[in-house]
C-alpha cells in the first residue's frame, strides 16, 4: 500500500504538491478554533443547568445529556466562524513568510490558491446543513421533551428542602428533608385549588412517583385537614397512604405546541391547519429559509478572508489592516443575516434579502480574486519625456 502512495505521488503536479501543503496547514487551526470556540458557547449555555445539581440533586448523566443537546445549535454558529478564523490566519502566516509569493512565482494562480480553503468550506456548508435541517431540530425536540419531563419530577425541578415551594397559584408544599433514593420527610401540603375548601395535609414521609395520568405526591402516615367555609366545619382525616393528583400542573407532551427551532423543513413550509401553525405561518417560513441560508455562511467567510490576503498588489508592510476589515465585513454580514430573520418575520417580502446578503458578499470577493483587487488605484501619472524639462533634451531615453 505505500508503495502504491510513493508511486501515484511522483505523478502529482507541483500544483496539487502545493494545494495538500496548503490544507494540511488548514486541518489543526481549524480544529482548534472549533473547539475553543465551541467549549466557551458550550460552556455558557450549559451554567444554567448546574443550579439542578448542586442544589437539587440532578444526576451528572442528565446534565450531560442536556447539555449534549444543545450542541448542534452552537456548531451552526460556530463552524463559519471558527473555519474563517483559520483560512484568515492560515494564508495570512503563509503571505507573511513569503510562501504566497513563492506558490505563484511556481505558477498558481489565485483561485488554485484558494482551491484548498474552498474545498474544505464545501464540506463545511453540507455539513451546516445536515446540523440546520435535522441534527438541530432533533435536539431541540429532545432537548424540549426532556425539560417537560424534569418539570413532571417535582422532587427534583421545585421541592427544595427547608423552604416552601409554590407550585402554580394554589398548591404550597414544605419538605424538612430529602433522603438519596427520592423519599421526602416531614412534608406539609396546603391546597388552595378550592377556595371554599382549602385543604392542609400534614404526613411523616412521601415520594413523587410519576403514572400514566400524570404525577402523583404519594404521603403515608398523615391528616387531612379541610374547612368549609360555607358550613363553618373543619374536618379531620388520618391516612396512612394519600395521594395528591399534580397532573393539571403539568402540560403533556400531545398538547405542547413544537415552536419552528422543533420542527423540521418540511413542517416549516408546510405547517399544520390549526390555529396556532397558521398564526404563525410567516415566522416558520422565515426560520425555514434562515436554515437554507445559514450554511451558506461558510463559503462566504471563506471567500471574504481568500480576498483579504491574496487580492491586491504584494506589500512588505503587511496585511493588518486587510485582516481588519475582513474581521469587520464578517460581523457586518452576520448581523445583517440576523436583522434579517427579524424584520422578515414582520415583512415576508424581504425574505430574499436572506439569501441575497450572503451571495452578494460571495460575488464581491469572488470579482476581487478575479481582477485581483475589488477597484483599481490610480497610478501617479509620470511626466512624458516630451513635455516640461525634458523638451529640450534631444539624447536618448534610457
């Protein structure tokens, strides 16, 4: 087998020797910016779920998988990001070293130099649109179920020890201690759902346990205390098992409505007949074409950092003020991307600004790799041998 590479390598032009070298330089910034980049969003997003454990008892699994899935959303945003990062200081190390000069003194040309950048920023954007089409609508699905189910778990998302926790408007419960397997001790319930006969229940321990119709708070070895306002009566009950029906507290799974992050294309375009899809018809439209142009994001940024250093005359000065600007158009065409999707929201008649704002960006700089430079400067005129002081001079120009 290397024998077969050592054979089919002594066939390759100078050319593809040159453009391997090039992605080869590619692959480890690339990958480090995507990870650095990728471990602080991440990072960001997922301290708002430590709070469920280190005060209520969340396993270290479920955060993971919580966390886990918010990731396709993260790369969406990060992969045009972190590739233009590196195609910006990959090129911009080789124009410094003067390898840019020596690879077209070898006889490439502008688009042969930038043919490994763009290669890659291919397989970039179809991977945007494997994570935008299903990776991130599959997560967010999960990630929307599984916070519903936390919700149901009331022993964890809301019965904090040593407080009294409010559920909804009606329902108070004081819990003195938590045990590790999800017993509760010392438990006081005050149900105020009837007004005219609130109901207080005191018991020794109890559990949260979750049925086919929805949570139950299941309280041994207690009372049940309820006043009839109307008849002026208070009555008494010992228990040794009670249950309290929590399920109107709770939205099932059937009746939440997925919002356009949940859904996938097809059910953005063609939304469902019920009153709340069709009040929101314009907004699951705009997020559909969002999905479509976002990947296209790669290439764009790819082509704004290939123009930055390789169009334009060669200077000893540098490039700095190039990296700049190609740093600022960068922004400036994100932002504009994310105004977009807002103002289309309102007007659908500038959804097409969605798709225009990145293949106007990816035609300037595809001209200036073209021409070599987006306009042309003006050079000094130099005097004429014919005019000024050199009329009266009748020898040769040297």
């Amino acid at each position: 087998m290397n024998l077969f590479f050592r054979h089919t390598a002594l066939y390759d032009s100078p050319v593809q020797r040159l453009q391997r070298y090039i992605l080869r330089q590619l692959a480890g910034p690339f990958v480090f910016f995507l990870l650095s980049l990728t471990s602080v969003i991440w990072l960001t997003q997922s301290l708002r779920f430590v709070d469920l454990i280190i005060n209520r008892g969340l396993s270290a699994s479920y955060f993971a998988q919580l966390t886990l899935l918010i990731l396709p959303n993260v790369l969406t945003i990060i992969l045009p990001i972190a590739l233009f990062a590196a195609v910006l200081y990959v090129y911009h190390s080789l124009d410094g070293d003067s390898e840019i000069v020596v690879m077209r003194a070898s006889g490439l040309g502008n688009f042969a130099l930038a043919k490994p950048a763009l290669v890659v920023a291919v397989a970039v954007t179809l991977f945007g649109y494997f994570l935008s089409l299903y990776l991130m609508p599959t997560g967010q699905r999960a990630f929307k179920e599984m916070t519903n189910s936390l919700r149901t778990n009331f022993s964890y998302v809301l019965l904090q020890e040593g407080t009294f926790n409010t559920i909804g408007d009606s329902l108070t419960v004081y819990i003195r201690a938590r045990q590790s397997g999800g017993e509760m001790l010392g438990i006081l319930v005050h149900d105020s759902r009837d007004k005219q006969r609130p109901v207080t229940m005191i018991a020794e321990k109890g559990v949260m346990v979750r049925t086919a119709a929805g949570p139950r708070f299941i309280m041994v070895n207690g009372n049940r205390q309820q006043i009839d306002h109307a008849a002026g009566q208070l009555s008494l009950l010992q228990f040794k098992r009670y249950a309290l029906d929590l399920s109107q507290f709770v939205q099932r799974d059937g009746d939440r409505w997925l919002k356009p992050g949940e859904r996938y294309l097809h059910e953005l375009f063609w939304p469902g007949d019920n009153a709340t899809d069709q009040a929101n018809v314009t907004r699951m439209r705009v997020e559909g074409h969002d999905r479509l142009a976002s990947p296209l994001y790669s290439i764009a940024f790819v082509l704004i950092a290939l123009a930055a250093v390789l169009a334009g005359d060669f200077s000893r000065r540098g490039r700095r003020w190039r990296v700049f600007v190609a740093v600022l158009c960068v922004g400036l065409t994100r932002a504009m991307g994310l105004a977009l999707v807002g103002l289309s929201a309102k007007l659908p008649a500038l959804i097409p600004l969605l798709y225009l704002n990145v293949l106007l960006v990816m035609a300037i700089c595809i001209y200036a790799l073209v021409r070599g430079r987006i306009w042309r400067r003006r050079r000094p005129a130099w005097p004429r041998p014919d005019a000024g002081e050199y009329a009266e001079y009748q020898g040769p120009i040297i």
